[in-house]
C-alpha cells in the first residue's frame, strides 16, 4: 500500500483536516493519556512552544500542559520545526514495524494467513522512514537530539513491543491519536509558512529525495507542498489505526486492501479519496 502521490490530487491533500476521535473505551482513554505523556516529552526536548496558548485555554486533566505554559510562547523557527519533524519521525516509524512483525511471527506460529494486515504495517514504517529520511536532508540534528532520539526508540520500541503482544487493539488506537498530533503539527507548521512566519521556506525547494519518493511535479516542489504531501501521509496512517483498531486482531481482514462487493460506494482504499479522519467502524467494513 505505497503512499505517493500517484494516489494524491492536490484537491485531497488540501481538504485534510484536524481531527480527534472521541474516547469510548477504558483502553481509548490509555491510548490518548500515553499519547498526552509522550507529546509532553516530545514537547520538551524539541523546545516545541507552538501550542502553548491553547494550552493554557484548554487545560490537561493530566496536568502536563500547565508545566508547558510555565516555559511562555515563543516563536518557532525553521530550525526548531525541523527538529521537532526529525523527533517526531524517528519514533512515528516504530509502531508499524513492531505490529507487522509481531503479526508476521504469529502467523508462522499459527501457521495462518494474516488476512493482509502485514503489509500495510510495514508499508506504513517504510513511509515514516521515508519523512525521516527527507528532513536529514534539510538538517542535520545535534548530539543532544541524537541522544534524545536513541533513548526514545530504546525505551518506545520495548513498550510498544510488549504493549502490542497483548493489547493490540489498544496500541491501534495509541497510533491512531499519535497520528492526529502529527496532523496537527503539520497543519500549524504550514499555517506558518502561509502567513510568512518561515522566510527561509519561502522559496525552499523539496530534496530530490522526496521529488522521487512522491513523484513531485515540477511545479509543485516547494516546502509547503512537501509538508502537504506528508501531512497526507499521515492522515492515512491516522484513518488506518483508527480503523484496525476497531477490527478484530485475529479474524478480521485488512479493510484497506480487501475487495468490496459494490466498489462505487464509499470504502477504504489505499488512497485518501474516500478517507475518514477518525476511522471506519467494524460494521462500515466487515
């Protein structure tokens, strides 16, 4: 399931939308709190202060954003967005490899078909890496960031590991709200650039990189088309757990690549045309 733009018209990747999906079980609401901790932590070691004025409005029933609030707003910088991308990347990229490789060992264990999830999860880390892989070539992190992000894998990876081997469902919905933050951080990051508050991307043209990853036109390359293009991508991967999370793990078929008896009604796809930010429900699908 390749995410390019092959399967993007620049009419979809501007009608991606903020989203939140409402909490409806007791794991929903551990998905969402783990999600609020690692977002305090992600926060603070990419000096993100983008937010902080809705912080201080909304409040946290976890108390995080008003430690946020102490630090007081300040502007966030082309080098301070690119970090918090680089962080943000390096542990978006694990949950998909973990699942389908968990899900890949079950299978030879159970000597069964996966029902086409395997796939997908993989697809889905190879795409993360791919955004990791382009802002490297944008910038270059510090020893302290590299420090920050070796100790987040070790500690994200064995978790969402042990987490996965007996609550998928939940480590689904974990991804799923995981992926609106990364929406939303894309969609503030490009709200930046179109009221003229990043000059340096302006006139920024995306690493040939991406050009080739995302079949970018020739016209279409700037930093704001980049950003549109993975802000996409992750809206997808949003759409996505949301849905498998919704899914029973060991029967259910991956909606995103089945076969549909009437195809002209609205069904997920491997593309964002008929996309639902906050997931299809188990009826929807199956």
């Amino acid at each position: 399931m390749r995410l390019t733009s092959s399967r993007y018209t620049e009419q979809q990747m501007n009608a991606i939308q903020v989203a939140h999906r409402e909490k409806k079980t007791w794991s929903d609401v551990w998905a969402s709190a783990m999600v609020r901790l690692c977002r305090f932590g992600m926060d603070t070691a990419t000096g993100y202060s983008h937010p902080t004025e809705e912080a201080k409005k909304k409040g946290s029933w976890l108390g995080l954003s008003k430690v946020k609030s102490w630090l007081g707003p300040s502007n966030m910088t082309e080098r301070k967005w690119l970090m918090r991308f680089l962080f943000l990347e390096s542990v978006a990229g694990v949950p998909g490899m973990v699942a389908g490789s968990v899900r890949h060992l079950h299978s030879l264990r159970r000597l069964k078909r996966d029902n086409g999830w395997i796939e997908t999860l993989l697809e889905e880390a190879y795409n993360e890496r791919m955004h990791l892989l382009t802002f490297m070539k944008m910038a270059e992190p510090g020893r302290f960031m590299k420090t920050m992000i070796i100790g987040a894998q070790g500690v994200f990876y064995n978790m969402f590991f042990m987490s996965y081997l007996f609550f998928p469902r939940a480590c689904h919905r974990f991804v799923g709200y995981l992926e609106e933050e990364a929406v939303h951080t894309y969609t503030l990051a490009i709200e930046d650039i179109e009221a003229g508050r990043l000059p340096k991307w302006q006139n920024f043209e995306a690493p040939e990189i991406a050009v080739r990853y995302w079949n970018m036109p020739e016209d279409h390359r700037t930093m704001r088309d980049l950003l549109l293009y993975i802000r996409a991508d992750e809206a997808k991967h949003r759409e996505v757990n949301h849905t498998l999370g919704n899914l029973e793990q060991k029967n259910d078929p991956n909606p995103f690549v089945s076969e549909y008896e009437d195809p002209t009604r609205p069904h997920p796809s491997k593309g964002i045309e008929n996309i639902k930010s906050t997931g299809w429900n188990r009826e929807e699908v199956i």
